[in-house]
C-alpha cells in the first residue's frame, strides 16, 4: 500500500507541474519528497531490516550497489 501511495504522490508531481508555477511546484516537490522519505525511512526500511524477504528486489537492487 505505502509502495503506491507513494506512485501516487510522484504522479501528482507531474499534475502540479502542468498547473503551477515553477515556484509552486518546487515548494510542492520539496514537500512530497518529505513525505516520500519519511515513509521509506520511518516505515518501510524498518519492515524490511525486520522481514527482508519482504523487500522488493528492484530495491534490495538499488541499494546493494
């Protein structure tokens, strides 16, 4: 779930941009990446440090390198 509400959250990016002023949308992105890193860091990597057979491969990928 948090894996797409995160899709969600990049998808939007795209919609502000297209509506906004730069200055809006970086305020905007600077914002969602907050959110974004706070849900890997405070929710996500606890889980997979605990269960990592629950990690995505792609990630388990992306950070191995």
């Amino acid at each position: 779930m948090l894996e797409a509400q995160s899709k969600e959250l990049n998808n939007s990016l795209i919609r502000v941009r297209e509506t906004c002023s730069e200055e809006e949308f970086d305020a905007y992105r600077e914002e969602i990446g907050k959110i974004i890193g706070a849900m890997y860091l405070d929710i996500m990597k606890p889980i997979h440090r605990k269960y990592p057979e629950l990690e995505p491969v792609a990630l388990r990928l992306s950070t191995s390198e």
